[in-house]
C-alpha cells in the first residue's frame, strides 16, 4: 500500500526539483526525505526517480505516480470537507495568506464578520506573496489564501489548487503631480481616479515616462514582473531606481520626486495626496481566493471566502464582470 504521505513528499519533488527544497519546505532534513522516496520506490516496485547532477528528475513511472497522488490529495480533501461540515459549528485554525493591500482593504472586515458567525474559528494570518502561496498551500502551511494576476503576469495553472476569483481592480500610473527640479521627475497631465472613467493609451502615458526613474516592487514579485513587462510593451525597458512592496511607500516616494510607479486601485485607496497626480491605465489587477484542490466545500474555507466577497469595496469590479 501506497504512503500518502511519502506521495506529497514526491508530488513537492516534481514541483520544486531538488530534494533540499523539499526539506526546506515541509521542514524536513534532506536524508530523511531522501528515505522516504526509497521507501516509496519500494512500495511501488519500481524506480520513480533519476539524478542528474544536484537536482532529481522523475522516472515517466514516477510522473504518472505523481498525477494519481494530485487525485489522492483531492479525494482527501474533499473528505476532510465533508466530515468538517458534519461537525456541529466551525472550530480550530485557519491559516490565512494574503498580500498587504487586501491585508489592509480587506480582510479585516471579513475576519469580523467571520467571527460573529463562527466565534470558535481561529482565522490566523500571513502576509504572503502571491508567487509563494502554491507551495505553502500544498505544504499545508496554509489552508486559504489570496492571491493575484495582472493582464501582463497571467497566473499560471498549480497542480493541486483551485482558485474563486473575488474582485477585479484597475491600475494607475503615480507620478509627481508637480513638474520639480531639474532632472527629476515630469508630472503627466491629470486624470480622474474613478473606476468607471475613460482610460487613456497605455502605451503613449507609459512612454512619456521612458526616461524617469521607475520605483518597483522587489525582484521576484508579481508586481515588479507586472510594472517591467507593461513598460516593455509600450517599447522600452524601465530604469528602476527604488524598489519598494509597499504602496503607501511607493507613493510617498513618488510624491518626494523619487520617480513613477503603476499602482493597483487599492494600493491609491484613502485620502488624496495632492503631491501625486493619477492617471489610470487599460489594464487590471485580478484577485482571487486560492485553496488546495477539493477544499471549496470546507466550512471553514467556504465561510472565509463569503465573508471576503461581503467585504470588497463597492467601487471595484465583482467576479461576475466580464472578465
């Protein structure tokens, strides 16, 4: 008989392609996933697994092994769902990722109403970037978790996952709202911030900023690979100068002359600061609500999801938009 738990060791192999990732993942020591895999290769009855210099690589045995396991784990998690919600009231942890904007704009609101209906509920919360929530959810590290695309970093399909989309918001081009000094920062013309007005040519507003200084989220991020390939597609590559993941800092950076910035609606949310002139651009942020595959009917899951659609703002685009 097959260990399931030795299958999610080789299900997180063929994600993460070395054992040493694996163990650093699950909070493993590297030997003791590497017997684990001897183990289910003797289960199985055959070699699931080939070394090419540092990284491991799957036997076809092994790949057809690991697509069973994804099914293994969905039947799981469809069980686990099921004997949740013949428990009478929802009780225990519920880890939660989310990036900072819905962290801030979001999720508290869901948390209260989370807690008047289901008081036995305890909602624990990570900040976590969207590029890193497949692996903790597969890992178990978290059980829900928000995560998002841009139209220029399409989210790729995780194995093992399934996702609800939440809301869509609009994207904005942040820029001094002041023409300063020499050789900083020119201001663009100005623009209504409101999410059903007109939006200008992306490409011409992301051109008059070809030769600025460009404030960035962190390399590997979403939203650096978002603001990078928007600024290729209108034909040059952007000069970064800071790199920032917090928008409330990005734009006290723009305001401060520091440079531009593309900015998600809700990282422009709250008071107006008149150092900062907005220009929205023909392009969105797409949010969604992530979980591991089988897990949508779980309570607890599905009452944290109804709770975070109850709490989007108004003013942003629903699921049943057009996409």
């Amino acid at each position: 008989m097959l260990d399931v738990r030795r299958l999610r060791l080789l299900r997180e192999l063929a994600r993460r392609g070395t054992i040493a990732a694996v163990a650093e993942a699950l909070a493993f020591s590297p030997s003791a996933v590497s017997q684990q895999l001897s183990v289910l290769e003797r289960e199985a009855g055959l070699p699931l697994l080939e070394r090419t210099g540092r990284r491991v690589r799957l036997t076809p045995a092994g790949q057809n092994l690991v697509r069973h396991a994804d099914a293994v784990l969905e039947r799981l998690e469809e069980a686990a769902a099921e004997l949740a919600e013949a428990r009478s009231g929802l009780a225990g942890a519920l880890r939660i990722g989310a990036f900072p904007t819905a962290t801030r704009a979001i999720v508290p609101a869901a948390l209260v109403a989370l807690a008047r209906r289901h008081p036995g509920l305890e909602p624990m919360v990570s900040e976590t970037d969207p590029a890193a929530v497949a692996h903790a959810l597969r890992a178990g590290d978290l059980d829900v978790a928000l995560v998002h695309e841009y139209d220029f970093v399409p989210a790729p399909r995780e194995q093992g996952l399934a996702t609800q989309p939440l809301y869509r918001e609009p994207m904005y081009l942040a820029a001094p709202a002041q023409a300063p000094s020499a050789g900083a920062v020119r201001a663009p013309a100005p623009a209504s911030t409101s999410a059903s007005g007109p939006a200008p040519d992306q490409g011409a507003v992301l051109r008059a900023h070809a030769d600025d200084p460009w404030i960035t989220a962190t390399h590997g991020t979403l939203c650096h690979a978002m603001a990078v390939r928007a600024c290729q597609a209108a034909g040059f590559t952007p000069r970064i100068r800071h790199r920032v993941d917090e928008f409330p800092a990005v734009l006290a950076l723009v305001a401060a002359g520091q440079g531009v910035a593309v900015v998600p609606q809700l990282g422009v949310m709250g008071p107006a600061d008149p150092a900062v002139a907005l220009t929205r651009l023909p392009m969105e942020r797409r949010t969604k609500v992530a979980f591991r595959s089988g897990a949508a009917a779980h309570p607890a899951v599905a009452a944290f999801a109804a709770a975070l659609r109850a709490a989007v703002p108004p003013e942003l685009a629903t699921p049943d938009s057009p996409e």
